[in-house]
C-alpha cells in the first residue's frame, strides 16, 4: 500500500512534477514530523493519518491543541449545507452564519486544492463512508467520556492472562488519583502508591472490582498483616492511612472528579476495532486540561497502548499507527520523566515488532529526547526558526552539521514545504502536502466538538 502525501519536488526547488507516495510499511519504522508555528506541520499529520484510513489502517491519535478533532470534518461533499456551520463568518456579520459568497469561496478553493491529487465527490464520499472518527475529551464530556481509573475501579480480564500488563495499567492509574490529590505517584519512591496498589491488587486478584470508595476501608482496616518484610504500621502508620484515606475522601466529593471516572473503560483493543465495518480513528483530545493535567492523564492511556501492542503477534505489517501531534514536554531529555516518556520511548522502541508505527510532531525540537526519537526511519522537517534547532535536529539524524545538506535546505523553506528523509531509501526529498479531506477549520472549542458528538448520535444508523 502507498499513502498520498502530496507532490515530490526537486531539491533545487524547481516546481513539483511527480506524487508523493510513501509506502505503508516505512512507518514501521516510525515517522517524526518536526516544524515551526505555521509551518503546516499539523496539516501534513492530518494527511498521514487520512492515508491510512484510506488504507484501512486504525489510528489513535493524541491531540494537544485542539486541531486534530478536524479529521470529524470529513464532509462526504462539497455541499454549502454541510461546511455553512464551520465557516468562519465574517467579522461584522450580524447573525454570525457565514453568508453564501464567503462559503461559496471556502469550498471552491478546497475543492481546487483536492483535484490537484484526483480528489473529487465520489472519492470525498467514499472516505466518509469507509471511515469512523470518534474524539474522546477525558474529564470533559464535550466529546465522548472515558473512565480513565477503570485500570484501578473495574476489573479486566487482563488479571485472568497478562498479569505484568495488569499491573502496569494500575500502576498508572493509582499515579493519576495520588497525584490528584498532591502527592508524589511515582511508583519507585511512594509508599502510599505501593501500599494502595497492594490493596487494589488483592481486590482484582479475588476477581473483584476495586472502586475508591472500597479501598478506603482498606486503608483504615487492611485485610493483611505485611507489605513487603514489614508489618503494615512499620510501612505506613495508621495517621498516615488515615491523612491519605481522608484526602482521597475529599476527592471521592468533588463533582471536578466525578468526570473522570464516567464511560466506557480504557479500551485500546476496542478503539482500534472496526465499527460497522469503517476504519476507526479515536481522537484524544485534551486541549481543555491544564498542563499538569494533560501529563497525567496520557500517561495513563500511553501506559494501556503499550500494554495492547504487547498483546498483539508479531508481524511486518502495519496494522495501526499511534500519533502524537505536539511532543513539548511529553519525551523530554534526561533526566526529566513525565508519565508520558517511559510508554513513549518503549513504543518508539519496541512497536514496530507488532505492526504498529508512531507518528510523533513537534514544534520546539529542542526538548526532545533525541535517543528516543533516533529509532524514527522517516523524518519529516518544516521550517525551523532558529540555528539551534536546526542544529538540535541535525544532532538526532546523526548527520555532521558542516557536511549535511539538510540544515541549508530548511533554513530557506517556505510554509508547507518539507524536506523528507526517508532511512528506507536513503535519499532526501521535497514534499508539498496535499490538500486535507477533512475540513480544516482550525481548534475545534469544546462547544464544537459537543455540537459534532451530538450530531453524530442523532443521525440514523448505517
């Protein structure tokens, strides 16, 4: 299979002749996109990851800033009815609907740029019927909620065959909850993490379901006498489980954390299954949490697709693809650790093996860690701004900053240009993406991506 990125350039700059076509299986071996504010960075994962729809290829893909719920944009035409809602109006417009000139001009330019790759009706209306997008928006229920402690509250069958994995699941979900509550998660360091993890365990072992409110007895009255070599008082004393018992009652009350724990559970398995026989796309948004926030929270899920890939057989095809739009601060350098970095660097590692290829874009290359992102075979670069980013990209290619080519041919890019490098083949190339499928309107706000959730419950079933 062959994704349609969009046309090939000579390195000399001279005008495209020929389609960008990269083949399925080079994001075996992961892709890296990296480019300034502006630089169509963002566009260009989009295409990515409406090629492997194409392809039949699930995705699920992480979203910082709010642009990637867009791929719901897949208008099946280039009908005024369907694009009017999310036309930007005009800016003195009274009724705040975009008038019939203004969506007359957005559709006409988008359906030019399409039939530049053959893009028409038919094939707009295909895509749409052959794929499913959902947005998830975890503590949010603009989108479709998710529960992200059922890791911990509800017990999977993955306790009865993948006891490692179970466990690191819990693990990330016992972090989430102390972290919560102002203390440290770190698993190697918190004695309260080890000794609620102990309890929940012991809970899920019985093959029983280990909600908050059940552990909390637990923690005043344990139904053992040992953690480790020591006697419960010797590990934690009982003040200690009575402060942790009491701050984790606090936050059974608070209604801000009643929304993580409704919906479905954390079900990587079932995101990545067709539905209704289209190819899935789940989308998880969370450019409405805090910084601190967002961390913890992928954390957990990264944590639960690191263990599905480990469930999965080996293979050399692609049979999925994990993107991650907006790295800053999620895979920085040594020694810093978020939640995110351990699942990262492992999937970056070792997905590949199970047909799973990740697609990671940033726009600050200077806080990446470069040992991690070395494993990509395909790297996308747009243009940077500054020499130390250059210089900071040409350091993870492992390319000789005097003898390279590729820091003189990004510094003279132009918006929505890229210089690709593909380790496959071992050449360099231009690439000018081409036009998205989906409508590219910008950040969807959570009212947005509410009014596309319930629009979609409300249609009639295929």
């Amino acid at each position: 299979m062959r994704l349609l990125l969009g046309t090939r350039a000579r390195l000399d700059g001279r005008r495209p002749t020929t389609a960008f076509e990269l083949p399925s299986h080079h994001l075996l071996t992961h892709a890296v996109v990296v480019g300034m504010t502006g630089s169509g960075k963002t566009g260009l994962v989009t295409v990515l990851v409406e090629e492997a729809l194409r392809a039949g290829i699930p995705s699920i893909v992480f979203d910082i800033k709010g642009d990637l719920p867009n791929l719901a944009l897949a208008f099946p035409d280039f009908e005024a009815d369907s694009h009017r809602p999310w036309i930007e109006p005009a800016p003195n417009d009274d009724d705040g609907i975009a008038d019939d000139p203004l969506v007359s001009a957005a559709i006409t330019q988008r359906r030019d740029g399409l039939a530049q790759h053959a893009i028409g009706a038919p094939e707009l209306a295909d895509y749409a019927a052959r794929t499913f997008v959902r947005v998830i928006t975890p503590g949010s229920e603009a989108g479709e909620p998710l529960h992200l402690l059922s890791a911990l509250e509800r017990r999977s069958v993955r306790w009865d065959h993948d006891l490692d994995g179970a466990r690191a699941n819990l693990s990330a979900a016992v972090s989430l909850v102390l972290q919560l509550i102002g203390r440290t998660g770190d698993p190697g360091r918190s004695r309260e993490h080890a000794f609620l993890s102990v309890l929940a365990e012991a809970r899920l072992i019985r093959g029983q379901h280990a909600p908050l409110e059940a552990l909390l007895p637990d923690l005043l009255e344990p139904p053992l006498d040992h953690v480790g070599a020591l006697a419960i008082d010797d590990f934690l004393s009982l003040r200690a489980r009575k402060e942790l018992a009491a701050d984790l009652n606090t936050l059974l009350t608070s209604p801000r954390f009643l929304a993580w724990r409704r919906g479905p559970s954390l079900d990587v398995d079932a995101w990545m299954r067709p539905v209704d026989g289209r190819t899935p796309t789940t989308v998880i948004s969370v450019a409405h949490l805090d910084d601190e926030e967002r961390t913890l929270v992928l954390g957990v899920i990264l944590e639960e697709v690191l263990t599905w890939v480990r469930s999965l057989p080996g293979t050399s095809r692609l049979k999925g693809l994990v993107v991650f739009d907006e790295l800053y601060g999620f895979l920085p350098p040594h020694p810093a650790s978020p939640p995110t970095k351990r699942p990262l660097v492992a999937l970056m590692k070792q997905a590949r093996a199970y047909g799973i290829g990740c697609v990671l874009a940033t726009q600050n290359p200077m806080d990446l860690d470069y040992r991690a992102l070395s494993n990509a075979g395909t790297w996308c670069i747009g243009r940077l701004q500054t020499d130390a980013d250059r210089a900071r990209v040409l350091e993870g290619l492992g390319e000789d900053k005097k003898k390279s080519r590729l820091g003189a041919l990004v510094k003279g890019l132009g918006s929505r240009w890229f210089v690709v490098r593909d380790a496959k083949t071992s050449e360099l190339s231009m690439l000018r993406p081409r036009w998205a499928m989906s409508y590219l309107k910008g950040p969807l706000t959570p009212i947005e991506i509410r009014k596309l959730r319930e629009e979609r419950e409300a249609a009639p079933s295929a």
